[in-house]
C-alpha cells in the first residue's frame, strides 16, 4: 500500500520499528554508518543474530501493541483489539509463521539500510 494511503497508526508503527534498528544492531555489536562499499546491501547476519533480534523486534512490537491498547486473545479481534501473537516470542503460542514475519523484516534490515544511503558495520 502506498505510503500517503496509509493510516496515521500503521505509519507510526513503520516509524517505530525503524527507529528500533540501531537498538536490534547494537546488541550484535553492530552499528549503522553511511554507505561506502559496494555490495553493503549483501550484509547477512548470523543465524543467530537473526534469532536474537527476532526475539528483539517481538517484544518492540508486543510493547507497542500493547501501549495501543491491545491485549492478549485466541483470536485476533481488531475492534476488541485482541492479537494471539501478545505472547513471548518463545511461547508455545507463537506460531513458527509469525516468528518467521519476525525473522524476515530483520534480514531485510541491509537493504532498506542501504535504500536509505547507509549500510551495517560489524564492531570487532
């Protein structure tokens, strides 16, 4: 959907969880600097690192869910704001699909970075 056709809540959303990105790099010891190598869109991440900022961009979204009003349900109800992903990301309760929505918006992180005129540097 187009950027101006969406409502303010879900640009606001967008803009939190980019905001989130230097936080989830930080705690792989990476950091975020302006682009200099060609290919720094190519940046991949560790299994690992995917799995913990996973874990990271869950509890981001799950707070500001919450912060919204919604609460945990087994159904999601919009109205009611009801979501059954308001669980820890290691609950039995969270699905393997939500999880992998989790992991791909983070392994996306390199190209939306570069998109943007930066790229990820790995601090040794």
């Amino acid at each position: 959907m187009d950027w101006d056709c969406l409502p303010e809540e879900y640009k606001e959303m967008n803009r939190t969880q980019a905001d989130s990105i230097g936080t989830k790099l930080s705690a792989i010891h990476c950091e975020i600097v302006p682009w200099s190598d060609y290919g720094g869109d190519k940046f991949t991440f560790t299994p690992a690192e995917v799995e913990l900022m996973s874990v990271l961009e869950h509890e981001r979204w799950c707070a500001q869910r919450r912060k919204q009003g919604w609460v945990y349900g087994p159904v999601r109800d919009d109205k009611l704001k009801l979501h059954p992903s308001l669980v820890p990301y290691g609950d039995p309760g969270l699905s393997e699909a939500e999880k992998e929505k989790d992991r791909n918006t983070v392994r996306q992180i390199p190209h939306f970075l570069a998109l943007a005129g930066y790229q990820i540097y790995r601090v040794e």
